[in-house]
C-alpha cells in the first residue's frame, strides 16, 4: 500500500510539474512573437522619423511640391525591403503622390483619405502611428498595414504625412521561424482585432475580424496568459496563449491542440506509471516468494 500511495503521488506530481512547464513554454513564446514584433515596428517607427526629419523633404512638402517631395523618397523601399511603397499626403489627408506610381493609383491621387485609420491616427497623436489592416484604394493584390508618419515644422505644426506601407507577407515572416511544437501555430491581430497574419490568411482576401475570439478580446484589453479553449469548428482542444504587443496595440496569439501541446507530458507520465508498476510488481513478487518461504520453514519445524 504505501509504494502504491507512492507511486500515484509521483504520477501525480510529474503531471503536474510537465503541465506547468507546458503552459509556461507557450506563454513564453507568445512573450517571444510579441517581443519581436514590437522590436520590428520600433525599426520601422526609426525609419521614418529619419526620413521626417529631412530638412529637404519639409521645405519640399511645405511649399506644396508634392512630386519632388515623393523622388526624396524612391529609394526607401530600395534600402528596406520590409517597406512595400511609400504614401505622401498632405495635413488634410489628401494623398498628394506615392513611389512607383501605376496608373490605378495616378486615379486616386487627389482624394481625400482622412476618414482612414492611419490619418485619424497620427493626427490625434501627432506622432508616428501603427494603423489598423487595410486593403489598398486600388487593388494591388495584397493588403497593407501602413504607419503614418508626421512632417513637422520646427514650430511643431503638421506639414503632411507619409506612409510606410508594410505587406502582410512581410509580417508574417517576422514571426515564422519561432517554433510552436507540432500543429501549433501563430497568429497576429491589430488594434481592432483584424487578422495581420495567419497560416491560412490569403494576402488580397477581405480583412479578418477576429474580435469575437475570446483571447483575442483578452490581449485587445491589455491582458495576457495561457488557457485551454475548445475550438467548435475543429472541434478540439486548444493550449491557447496571448501576449499584448506593447506600446501598438496588437496582439500575438500562440494556439496549438491539447493532443500534440501535451504530447511529453503524456509521454513522460506513463513512463514513471509504467516504472512505478514494475518496480512495486518486482518488490511484491519478492515479497510474495520470501512469504512463501517463511511459511514453508515454518510448516517444516511445526511438523
């Protein structure tokens, strides 16, 4: 009885101890893809108060020549690649010219943007502004996530505004090498909740509304941990864990199955069963044949 009461309780401490380092490992790396993001959108903030703070580009923009303004700017997705074209626009949110022009985006130039996020955005803040997902004016065959930068006077005052407009391919790749374990997966959502990345997100569908899922609502409030959530749609159990991105916003969810998430552990358990099992199965046998023993010796000197 007592190595049984032993055994469980080893069983039972060693689930316990492996779930709890389970959950810890999901929840350390949605701590990894948030971190990363944060530090990727940092590079890309970098950048364009760089770029905004080229006297040329001000005095261009301030007197209102648009097109000699935007030539200052051709190079920037040259020299970074994670930056798909760039947006310029005045302080009204009429967009006034952008890098590689194509004919569809020739007709829009001269409309009135401010009704967008990214404007709303950077003009409340005054400061450079991660917007929400948006699928281009014109079709471009893929939707952007743009960051809005302001052109200051030295006084301060807003002279116009341009975007450094990033693919959701590219935001993706930000977080494909970290590894989630077999059939895990990682997701990202902007402010609003939009999908800004997932496994089957195809780049030119319509944009994604994730804000009903519950750990999306959870780390759109700031909050972050790790829980089991069933998934009625695959019908399973899922090791779920969100982290906030700081200072933007978004939110980086890491989901993988219950059924490979605790593989190990499972693994792990029935290994000291099965050891705990042979070694109480032994220590009985050779308690059983040492009782038989003495009860043979015992029956010799009685007769």
């Amino acid at each position: 009885s007592p190595l049984i009461i032993g055994a469980i309780y080893i069983s039972l401490q060693t689930f316990r101890d492996l779930d709890k380092f389970t959950f810890a490992g999901r929840e350390t790396t949605a701590f990894l893809v948030a971190t990363t993001l944060k530090e990727r959108l940092d590079r890309v903030i970098d950048v364009g108060i760089s770029i905004s703070d080229q006297i040329e580009l001000k005095e261009l923009v301030e007197s209102g020549r648009w097109n000699e303004a935007i030539k200052t700017l051709e190079k920037v997705p040259q020299d970074f690649p994670y930056v798909d074209r760039i947006s310029l626009f005045d302080s009204q949110g009429v967009l006034k010219a952008a890098t590689r022009p194509t004919p569809e985006i020739l007709s829009v130039i001269g409309k009135d943007f401010s009704y967008r996020d990214y404007y709303q955005g950077v003009i409340k803040t005054r400061e450079p502004y991660v917007a929400e997902v948006i699928k281009p004016a014109v079709s471009l065959g893929y939707n952007l996530v743009p960051v809005a930068i302001p052109i200051k006077s030295e006084s301060g005052k807003i002279l116009g505004i341009f975007l450094l407009n990033i693919k959701l391919d590219t935001i993706a790749t930000w977080s494909k090498n970290i590894n989630v374990g077999p059939a895990g997966f990682v997701y990202i959502v902007d402010q609003k909740g939009h999908l800004v990345a997932h496994p089957t997100l195809l780049p030119a569908e319509d944009i994604i509304d994730f804000s009903s899922v519950p750990s999306v609502q959870k780390v759109l409030k700031g909050e972050k941990g790790v829980e089991i959530i069933f998934n009625p749609i695959e019908n399973e159990d899922r090791l779920t864990a969100y982290e906030p991105v700081p200072q933007y916003g978004w939110g980086a969810i890491v989901v993988q199955p219950t059924r490979t998430a605790f593989t190990e552990r499972n693994k792990a358990v029935r290994s000291v069963v099965f050891i705990c099992a042979f070694i109480i199965l032994t220590i009985g046998f050779a308690v059983y044949r040492l009782l038989h023993y003495w009860a043979a010796i015992r029956v010799q000197r009685d007769s």
